[in-house]
C-alpha cells in the first residue's frame, strides 16, 4: 500500500472527519502487508482515543478467547481490528503463552470465567510431529498421528462443553525446506506426511461446533517459504511470518462473521461479456463466443460451469441485463455451448430498466432480503448504479480478462457453505415450483378453491437428531418471518431438546407442485400454565398457505396436553421482521403489552377453537394423538 | 543517509503508531515511553524493517538500548549488499 494513503487517512482523522471509518474499512480490505494494516490498527486505536463518531455496532460484543502454543501478540491486534472493521465488535480475552492445555482442562480457569462466545484455539506446531524413526511400520505412525487428532478435538469438546463457545480451530503448517527429499511423502513419519495427515483428519472429524481456521491452505496460497519466519520465532515466539499472520487474522475474522451473518442466496448475472463473449444484439447466436472452439470461449463456458456448481451447493441463479429478451432467451434455449439452461435461473430480467430496480423486484418476488444478492457484471457503469441505488446488494466487477473470471467469484467468499444439507441443493426446484403456483394462482380466483387444489400435505414433527442442522439453518437465517429473530447454533438445540421445559417442533410441506421442505419452526418454552412462545418462524416461500394456521393449532394442542392454560406470545421488532409485527393479532391473540422493544401477547386456551386448513396434517416422532 | 536522517524517518512512523505524540531523541529509550511495549516492538521491527529495506539478525534489536543505537544498527544493517 502507498504511504499517501495512510498519509491521506491520517488527515482525516486530525480533520475529526467520520469518512475516516470508510476509508479505514476500505484500506483494510485491500491491505495485504503487515506493516499497512498495523499502521492501520494504529490509526483506528487512535480514532477511538480522540473519541471520532464511528457508525454503530449493529451486534453486541462477541466474547472471543484466543489460546494458543505461541505468542498471540500482535494476531489478536490484527484480528480485533477486521473484526472491528467488518462491523463485529469483539472483547477479548487472552491465554498465556503455550498454556492452552491447562486453561482448557481446569474448570476454574479465566477462559471459563470469561465465558467466550468463540475461542480460538492456535494448537503448538512442537506437538504435532512424529516422536519415532521414519522407518517405523505405517500403524505405528498413524496411531500417533490419530492421537494428535483425538487430542485436538478432545481439548475442543471440552471448551465446548464447560462454555458452549463455538471452537475455532487452527492447523499445521506444513514444512517448506527440501529437508528429507522426495523421501518426505514416502512415510508418515515426515513432518510434511504427519503434519497433513493430522490436518485431513482433524477437518473430516470436527464436529459441528468446531471450525477449521485451515492455516495450511492459507499458507499454500502465501506460498510455503514466505509463511515462516524463524527469527520472529527465536526471538518472541510468534507462529509464522507476519505476512501469514495478516492472513490468519483476517481468516479467523471472517470465520466469526459468517457464523453471525447468513450467506447470500441469489447469484444476480449480466449476459453480454460475463456469460458469453461479445453482444449477442450484433454478433447473433453463431458470433457469441463461447465453448470448446477459441480459448475466450472455454473460458466463458468454465465460468458457467463454475456457476452451475453454486447452484449445485443451492445459490439460486438469476439473469438481469441490458438486452433484447427474445435474443437473449434464444442463447438459453438454443446455443448448444451454453452450460446454464432456462430452467438454473430463477428470475430472467432482459429489458432496459436500470438494473438496481430489476434486483429490487427480485427481491420482492422471491421473498428475499437485497441483502442476499451478488450481482456481477463486467461493466463499471452497472456496478456504479447497483452499488448507488440498491447498496444492501453485494457486488462483484469482473476484470477484464475472463480467464480469471472463475478465480473472482470463487475469492468473493459469499457463498461458502457451512454444512450443505441436501435442500440446500433442492432450492432452484422450490422456487421454479413457486412460479408455476403462482400461475395458477391467476388462474384460480376463488382463494379457498386454490389452496384445495394444491393438495397440500404437512409433517408437523417434534425436533429430531437428524433434523438438527436444517433447523439450526433456518434459524440462523429467517428474518422476515420470524417474530423474536433468536439465533441458535447446532449446539443450542440439542441442548434445547435435552431440556423438558421446552417444547419444539418443526413443519415441512409438500404439494402437487414440489417438496418445499422444512419451512417453520416452533419452540415453546413452559413456565407453570403458561407456554412462552419463544421462536416462531416461517419461510416466506408458503406465506398464506394456512401453515401458520395448522401450526398454531398444533401448538395449543401441545398446551393443552401439557397443561397449560394460556400461550404467551412477543414480537421483537428488528430492520427485516415487520411482516409479522401484527401477527399475533391476525391468529386471535390479545395484546397485552407494548413498547419500543416488544410487543406481548396473549391466548387463552379456553377459548381456542382449532382452524379448519386444507392441508392434510401428518404428525411425527411424538404422540399423534 | 545519517543517523539523524534516519531519526527523522523513525519519528514519522512513531507519529503514527502512538497515540501520545513522543519526540525522538539520540538518547530516548523505550522505557522512556509507556506504550512502547514488548508487544508493540514487535511489530514495530517488522514495520521499521520494512520501511528501510532492512533485515535484522535474530536477538540484534534487543541489545541496542536507545534511539541512536537503533538508528546505528538501522544504518549498519543498510550498508550491506
């Protein structure tokens, strides 16, 4: 980075000026070396000092516990400062050097007193090298190295279980001298052998709550000689270079956002020089380029290619551009290189509208938040107006050579799974299935004679084992349909499940035209005769299909037997959940208080009578009766 | 390049790094100055590394016990191929 930014960032902030904190997230992003974002850092401490008017926290501060076989200075400085940049506040609390082992074993330790929303765990490189003789028999060799894995992992149980944090969890990096020769990938004994192995394993058996901060991918893409710095070892103990240092920190940055913030969903395309090369307007169906035959057309067919695999992992595939929609539908339709076909695109916007009011619509009919689009386009003037009028939308400006397009879209990380569930990858037929619904919809104006023409079908089911990650998903990412937003972790609903206070059920449905899947969930928790209502969310994808109604009905019917005499039901209001701020109002509840912040409601079992549907209810997993 | 050219290049950067404004002098040493640290000399050798194209030998930096002395080993440092 050119010191006349951190010059020109300087003065801003002596100018007290609050564009100082753009700035700041900006240069930070862009920052590679060390000594820029330290200086950085710097200057942001410094801002905070003179008490510069920086833009709300939107979260409260993550509780984040660094542990480590190392020195976790200055990383934790630089992972506080992306945290801080990417608009999560953190408190942090630090291990002591090379202690993790008892901070973790000993109940009474300050991690536990602390008690970390995340702990980041740095586990010693020392410990994780084969103890015997390179010659040793393969068994031998593996035992040890299963060992380290175990062991690893117990250590992270174990965090886990006495706070419930979430682990993030740092490899090996793996050696980058010629040491041993090709000899090193003929035995496990090798640090390289051992140290890889330990890393495979370590990823394809961390449970759910661990997290992979996969040092040795990061430093293969630094490039293995620049990733270590053995001065900086011998004289303070640091992990790796500090060009690897910016790196992991900015990783482990990124880990914490995404398991507070959900992915994106919709995959926004330009057409002309993003799918294709050249103007399908001029060039016509034989001048696009694309395909085996010129290197610029393989180019534009892997990035299609590449495309169609997010749909795979379940990003929902949409076109909008400047064009002719009858030319460009005839490339869909009848270019026999064309990878994406109509049926991978879920909303097709061909007209000259500007494109920032196309992706609105978007959003509108797909239910979804602007928040979760990525629109890429190789023209700056496209990018300028989306990034302008619709900034909630994520934007990608592809380079000028399409041989790199792949490699900017698979560096965007905004589609980067957690756990895939096989939904996820049913989502484009969902929404397909949506479209023609709504035809017929049109098509039917008696409202009661439609629904019955679905023939809709619901399995209301208690919370199973096999469920959990679906539910843990949906949680974490509904927010238009979700009266209280409370984010649970795969963690928090087995514990959930574990608890006889609560009571919770999920609902999926299916009709004529599709499987839609889990689509709403329920948790209740008892309190003497009164059950609290304490997450109640849907996808909006079935809104005004009577699944409210059947769950409402199964939800008294759960109080009932459990004794209850009332539901007590809160609305707590955030940007994205106004839809359902008279929801309980509509389903027959009283108001009973209302403020700011909430909104409370009330149901008397007595008078609850059950809401005749169209659906055909299936119970499952607990009594039907 | 002098020891005082190279002073005046280091104040630049501690202007930077501080939030207390420090005056560099010949004879300043980091226990003249409450946040220069053990954690934040860290990083301030590999930002003064940078910046003067340098490259210190392990445990060299710890030994000079002032300003000028670091400016000294900055310059020697220089001097090599």
């Amino acid at each position: 980075m050119e010191l006349k930014n951190i010059e020109a960032l300087k003065s801003l902030l002596l100018k007290d000026d609050p564009e100082f904190w753009r700035r700041l997230q900006t240069l930070t992003g862009e920052g590679r070396d060390f000594d820029d974002l330290f200086l950085l850092s710097s200057l942001r401490k410094k801002a905070h000092a003179r008490q510069l008017a920086c833009p709300a926290m939107a979260q409260e501060k993550v509780r984040l516990a660094i542990l480590g076989g190392c020195s976790l200075y200055p990383f934790h400085e630089l992972l506080e400062h992306f945290c801080e940049t990417a608009g999560v506040a953190c408190e942090v609390w630090l291990g002591d050097y090379d202690n993790y082992i008892a901070e973790i074993m000993d109940q009474s330790s300050g991690l536990y007193a602390f008690a970390p929303h995340i702990a980041l765990l740095l586990p010693s490189e020392q410990r994780c090298r084969y103890s015997g003789s390179l010659s040793d028999s393969r068994q031998m060799q593996q035992a040890e190295a299963g060992k380290v894995v175990e062991s690893l992992l117990e250590l992270a149980r174990k965090i886990h279980d006495k706070s419930r944090a979430e682990v993030l969890l740092a490899n090996f990096l793996l050696p980058s001298r010629h040491d041993l020769g090709a000899y090193r990938s003929r035995t496990l004994g090798s640090d390289w052998s051992f140290r890889k192995w330990v890393n495979l394993e370590l990823g394809l058996n961390a449970p759910a709550f661990v997290h992979i901060c996969d040092l040795e991918f990061l430093a293969h893409r630094l490039g293995g000689t620049q990733a270590r710095d053995e001065r900086a070892w011998f004289e303070s103990k640091q992990p790796c270079s500090a060009a690897l240092l910016v790196e992991l920190a900015r990783e482990a940055a990124h880990l914490i956002g995404s398991l507070r913030q959900p992915p994106k969903k919709v995959l926004v395309m330009d057409l002309d020089n993003t799918l294709w090369g050249g103007i399908i307007a001029e060039e016509g169906l034989e001048g696009v380029e694309l395909g085996d035959t010129s290197p610029r057309g393989e180019a534009f067919k892997a990035f299609q290619k590449y495309i169609l695999s997010l749909k795979q992992r379940g990003v929902l595939l949409a076109v909008c551009s400047k064009n002719e929609q009858a030319k460009a539908a005839e490339v869909f339709e009848k270019h026999p290189e064309m990878v994406l076909r109509m049926d991978d695109i879920v909303s097709f916007k061909v007209n000259w509208e500007p494109k920032s009011e196309n992706i609105r619509q978007m959003a509108a009919e797909l239910n979804l938040g602007l928040d979760s689009f990525v629109f890429v386009d190789d023209s700056p003037a496209e990018i300028e107006i989306v990034r302008q009028f619709a900034p909630e939308v994520a934007t990608l400006l592809l380079g000028p050579d399409p041989a790199g397009y792949v490699g900017q879209l698979q560096d965007c990380r905004w589609f980067e799974p957690r756990t895939i569930t096989a939904e996820d990858s049913a989502r484009t037929d969902q929404y397909l299935s949506e479209a023609r619904r709504k035809a017929l919809q049109s098509s039917v104006t008696d409202m009661n004679a439609y629904l019955e023409s679905l023939g809709m079908e619901a399995i209301l089911s208690e919370f199973t084992a096999v469920d959990v990650p679906r539910l843990s998903q949906l949680i974490n990412k509904s927010n238009q349909f979700n009266l209280t937003t409370r984010r649970r972790t795969e963690a928090d609903i087995q514990a959930l499940m574990k608890d006889p206070a609560y009571i919770g059920f999920s609902a999926r449905l299916k009709d004529r035209f599709g499987d839609q899947g889990l689509i709403s969930i329920v948790i209740g928790r008892q309190q003497g005769q009164t059950m609290h209502i304490d997450t109640w969310l849907m996808s909006c994808r079935v809104l005004k299909r009577q699944v409210e109604d059947e769950v409402l009905n199964e939800l008294a019917r759960l109080a009932v037997r459990r004794g209850c005499a009332r539901l007590q039901g809160v609305y707590l209001p955030t940007a994205k959940n106004e839809m359902v701020r008279d929801f309980y109002s509509r389903m027959g509840f009283t108001l009973t208080s209302e403020n700011e912040q909430r909104r409370e409601f009330e149901l008397t079992m007595k008078s609850f009578q059950p809401v005749a549907t169209k659906i055909k209810v299936t119970r499952q997993a607990y009594d039907p009766s | 390049m002098t020891q005082a050219d190279v002073i005046a290049k280091l104040q630049t950067l501690f202007d930077t790094v501080f939030l207390e404004p420090v005056v560099l002098t010949p004879t300043l040493s980091a226990k003249d100055v409450p946040e220069w640290d053990s954690l934040v000399h860290v990083s301030l050798v590999v930002l003064v590394e940078k910046t003067f194209s340098v490259h210190f030998r392990v445990g060299e930096v710890e030994t000079t016990r002032n300003i000028g002395e670091f400016a000294d080993l900055i310059l020697k440092r220089k001097q090599e191929p």
